[in-house]
C-alpha cells in the first residue's frame, strides 16, 4: 500500500532507479522476471513510494517504443488472472466465479489503452463463450491461447 508519497518528485525517475537498483536495464525487464505477478505487488516490491499504475505506466511506455503493445495488453491479462483466480480458470462460472472472472476482465479492460478496447472486450467475449479448460493458469502474454485470442498486431 502506498504511504501518500506515490505521486511526489518525479515518479518516473523514481521507477527507473527502483528497477535498475534491482539489476534491471527497465520496467518491461524487471516484470518480465516476475511472470503472472499482479501490478500491484510489483509496486510493492519497489517500495511503499510506488504505484501499480505507475509500473504498468513504465510498461506501456517501453511497450510503445518496442512496438510492444499487444504483448503488453496480454501480459496484463495473465496479471490480472492471476491475481482474481489464482487457481486458475473455473471448472464451473456458478455466480462467484463468473464474477471473479469478470472482476479480472474488467480491471484488464480498465488498463487497455483505447485504441485496444474493442479486442479486449471481443477477447474477453470469447473466453466466456468458449471458457479455456479448468484450471488453465497463462504463465506469461505468450500463451498459446491468448496469442490465438489478441495476436500480435499492433493497433
């Protein structure tokens, strides 16, 4: 939890150094060794000074310059899964379940950029239409499935 001085100084500066102090060249570096970790957490790792909106800031910045961004939007996804259903997908969308997965897609759809939001809500269609097997975890944005879902094409 953030202690009230998220947004003081320069937050940006202050990422970068977090990351690099951890032996990172960047944001996108410091995540990537941490697949399927909530934002949030990872803020929490870089101290109580430190925003999941601002890491997945950094991502997206870095993401852009890449011509990353799907990749992004996926990686995201995983995060957010992992985070509302940590036992991975539901054997059952009973009333709880199908609101923890809306819950994840929801808080994915709300971190999308714009020009993203029309193929994460067709994404997030297909998953209820057609759910993935039971307990299907995506350990990174590179899973079979959500490469099939949101492919790599930059908007």
């Amino acid at each position: 939890m953030s202690n009230g001085r998220t947004w003081e100084g320069n937050w940006r500066v202050r990422l970068r150094e977090r990351v690099r102090k951890r032996g990172f060249d960047s944001v996108t570096a410091f995540a990537e060794a941490r697949p399927a970790i909530p934002l949030y957490v990872l803020a929490e790792e870089l101290g109580d000074d430190v925003a999941g909106v601002q890491v997945l800031s950094g991502l997206l910045a870095e993401a852009e310059k890449r011509k990353q961004v799907t990749r992004l939007v996926r990686d995201v996804l995983v995060r957010q899964l992992s985070q509302s259903l940590p036992d991975g997908w539901p054997a059952v969308l009973d009333d709880g379940n199908r609101f923890k997965v809306a819950e994840a897609l929801g808080l994915w759809s709300a971190f999308t950029p714009e020009e993203y939001e029309e193929r994460v809500r067709q994404a997030g269609d297909a998953l209820f239409a057609t759910p993935p097997p039971p307990g299907w975890r995506p350990l990174g944005p590179d899973d079979e499935l959500l490469r099939t879902l949101l492919p790599d094409e930059e908007v």
